[in-house]
C-alpha cells in the first residue's frame, strides 16, 4: 500500500457524522479515521453514511479497558473489542487501535492481554495496534509498547506512532530504528503549542508546522524503514471544532502535504 493521508474524524466537529463526513471528502480526504465510542453511538445508521460516503476507513481508534486488573471490567472492554472487530470487518477497516492502562504495568501480564485481543481480530484479518501515551506512567514510549508486542508475538499485532505522543514522553529514534518495518500499524501525526513537556495535552494539538515538534526526524525515520502505511491526522483542540470543519480539513490536508504525504 502506498502511504497516504488519512483524517481522523476527532479532528473536526460537525451537526452529524455525516457532516462530516462530507467535510471530509470535499477538503480531498480519501481516507478516514473513526473513533469507536462515536460510531458505536451512530450504530447501523452511521455504518450506512460511511459506507455510503464512499471513504476508505484508516482505523478505529478509542479501543481500551482490555488491560483492566477487573475481570468484570475486562470481560465487558473484551466484548467490546470483539463488536469493534466486527464494524472494522463491515467497514473494510483494516486496524484496531487500543489504549494501554495507566499505572504500574507489568509487561508479560499486558502481553497476554493484548494477545487475547489480536486473537479476536485475526481470523478477520484485522490488525490491532498498540497506541503508546506519552503522559502515561509507564507504557509512554515506543519501546514500552513495543516490549508488550513483541512478547504478545501475535502476528497481527502492532505499533501506533503518534507524533504528539512520542515527543510528550521519553521516546527515541533509536527506539523507532529497532521496530520492524511491518509492525508500524500507523502514524498519527500533530503538532503542539509551544509548552514545557509536562503540560502538555491533546488539547494543545495544532496543525503539523504550526506548532513546536521536530516532526521531520521522526517522519524520515518511519520512512526510511520502509513505512507505507496511512499517516493520520489526529487532532483534539477545541478552537479546531468551534470552526468550519471544512475549513479545519481544507487546512489539516495541506498541512500533511507540507510535509509530503500524499
């Protein structure tokens, strides 16, 4: 697949899903993200408008609670995942992305769980990827989500990069240059306001070059492992939604193409 760019639908606000949907494909987007809670909301109405918009959909993003010590909790977040792999089946969706727990993590255990979950998605050829938080205790970095990978060694397991959340934390290229080509599911790709590491939030995304992040470095070492998968645009600041969500698109694909991706 050659890569390209995709919007996350979290990046703009909009009366309906189909609205923006609309925002979406008239900026130029070809590709989606969607978040799980808001399309599981829609249900078979909002499948309908996105399979209808004729949009290819990058992820699902938003899967978590799977690492949940409760085995109550847990039971209800593995159910969950199991409805989410059956709307990215519906969808032609080829990527799950889960959230890691916050807190003291002890990686073997995490593993398994997230073993449980590519076990889920594989037989639908789903991938599952793990999204690494830079504000999080532990798994805050791409080698820490990476150890849960590899120790899960389920062949439809992967790694998120987001952008936000490598520079939010302690993460290194050279922690990038030890994955392997085929186990990047995806790039999630933002900039931040200029703020001390430590405050900042989603809420500080801006669009890539308006902000302070050295994305370059980062981008040319996902290329240069051979990375051709979607870089999508992930944006949660709450200026972006009170504007035009077809102005934030128009605004958020030339912001991509900047940094050349097509």
């Amino acid at each position: 697949m050659r890569s390209q760019a995709s919007l996350n639908l979290v990046t703009i606000r909009a009366p309906s899903l189909e609205g923006k949907l609309h925002a979406a494909a008239t900026a130029g987007f070809r590709v989606v993200g969607l978040a799980w809670d808001e399309i599981r909301r829609e249900g078979e109405a909002g499948v309908e408008e996105v399979r209808l918009s004729g949009l290819a959909i990058s992820e699902l993003v938003g899967i978590s609670g799977w690492m949940d010590s409760d085995h109550t909790s847990r039971t209800v977040a593995l159910a969950h995942a199991e409805q989410a792999v059956e709307l990215a089946v519906s969808l032609d969706c080829p990527l799950l992305v889960v959230e890691p727990a916050d807190g003291p993590v002890d990686a073997i255990g995490a593993a398994r769980c997230f073993a449980e979950v590519c076990s889920l998605a594989r037989p639908f050829g789903v991938r599952v990827g793990i999204e690494f938080i830079g504000s999080l205790a532990q798994i805050n970095t791409v080698a820490a989500a990476w150890e849960i990978v590899d120790l899960a060694e389920a062949p439809n397991g992967g790694l998120v990069i987001d952008t936000f959340h490598f520079h939010r934390g302690p993460s290194t290229l050279d922690m990038v240059e030890a994955i392997p080509q085929e186990r990047i599911s995806l790039v999630q790709v933002s900039d931040c306001m200029e703020l001390p590491q430590h405050e900042m939030q989603n809420r500080h995304r801006v669009f890539p070059g308006t902000g302070v992040l050295a994305l370059e470095p980062l981008l040319a070492a996902v290329r240069g492992k051979g990375y051709s998968g979607y870089y999508s645009l992930e944006l949660h600041n709450e200026e972006y939604w009170a504007e035009d969500p077809l102005t934030v698109a128009r605004e958020g694909l030339r912001s991509l193409r900047r940094l050349d991706i097509p």
